[in-house]
C-alpha cells in the first residue's frame, strides 16, 4: 500500500511539474510576443516622429 501511495504521489508530482512548465513556457512566449510588440510600436512611433523633422 505504502508503496503504490509513493508512485502515485510521484506520479501526480511529475504531471503537475509538466504541466507548470508548459503554462510557464507559454506565459513567457506571450510576454514575448507583447513586449516585441511594444518595442516595435515605439520604434515606428519614434521614426515617424523623426520623419517630418528630418523632411522640414
């Protein structure tokens, strides 16, 4: 019984880590994603700030 108890702990430790590291993994790629996202917008905003300056 004792033992059966310790595997199945182990099993349910095992999937339970799995699964964090995939919703961890997946938290990270979105962050990501916004945070390119982000920089890529205030990267255009500033060149089309520039724009008008450099043409005038």
């Amino acid at each position: 019984m004792a033992n059966d108890n310790n595997d199945l702990i182990g099993f349910l430790m095992k999937t339970v880590f799995q699964l964090f590291g995939w919703i961890f993994l997946g938290i990270f790629k979105l962050l990501w994603i916004i945070l390119s996202a982000i920089f890529k917008g205030i990267a255009s905003l500033f060149r089309k700030s520039d724009q008008p300056e450099t043409g005038a």
